[in-house]
C-alpha cells in the first residue's frame, strides 16, 4: 500500500478508540482491500485514467448539449406561423454560427476521448476474461476445481 495513503488510514485510526492491536489489525485489513481495488501501479493508474477520460468527455458533451440544445429544432425548420426564418436569424454574426469552428473541435475531442474509452475499456474485458480462464491457479489437489 503507498505510505502516504498508509499514514492517511493510520492518523484516521489514532483519533479512534480502539486498542493498539486492533489498529494494527485495521491497518492490515485495509492494506489487503486496497491491493484487491488497486493491485499494481500500473492497473491503478489505468483506472484513474479511465475515469479521467470519462469525467471530461461527459463534461465535453453536457456542455455542448447545453450551448446547442437550443438550436435543435429552431435552427432547421422555419416556422412560418412566427415569422421566424433559420437561414435570416442564423447569420455568420450569431454566437452560435461565429463559434462552430471551436465547437466542432470540442465535439471532435469527446468523440475522440470517447473512441479511446471504448477501446481501453474493450482491452480490459478483454485482460479480466483472460484472468478468468488462466488455468495457472488450478492445481491437481483441488481436483481441477479453482482455488
């Protein structure tokens, strides 16, 4: 377990009441749940970058729903009835129309990190399912039984 986190869990531990020996035993406990979630560096650093791709690429995307929302009818379909005309209101000089150009780029990148997602996240089932069927673990005393 990385010591700082170590030191997080023990000073957390000290304003606690339990005895000495039971802190350590508390200790030991969270040392072996946190190698099952984080077991190598390697793998804990593919999940937070999993789950950076996934913060940013949903932030991306809320917020390009939020700016075209809007648009989405309106900016395809005059209506008549309301004397409104996409192609007179939608001119190079509006907000929306002026900043496509970075949009399309922001929208570019969510479809980007959004590949890159599926592609991790195909490589890690891909890596689990591996895991489940490694026969390495069975042995011949336990019958060909996993252990």
């Amino acid at each position: 377990m990385n010591t700082y986190l170590e030191g997080v869990i023990r000073k957390g531990l000290a304003a606690t009441q339990l005895t000495d020996v039971e802190k350590s035993m508390a200790v030991e406990r969270y040392r072996h749940e946190i190698s099952l979630i984080l077991p190598n560096r390697e793998k804990t650093e593919a999940i937070f970058y999993m789950i950076l791709l996934i913060v940013t690429t949903t932030a991306i995307l809320f917020l390009l729903a939020e700016l075209t929302a809007p648009h989405a009818v309106r900016s395809r379909y005059p209506m008549p009835d309301e004397g409104f005309d996409p192609l007179q209101y939608y001119t190079r000089d509006r907000g929306i129309v002026a900043y496509l150009p970075e949009i399309h780029l922001f929208a570019h990148k969510a479809i980007e990190q959004t590949d890159e997602l599926y592609d991790l996240l195909a490589t890690a089932d891909s890596e689990y399912n591996r895991d489940k069927t490694d026969t390495k673990h069975l042995t011949k005393q336990s019958g060909g039984k996993r252990s």
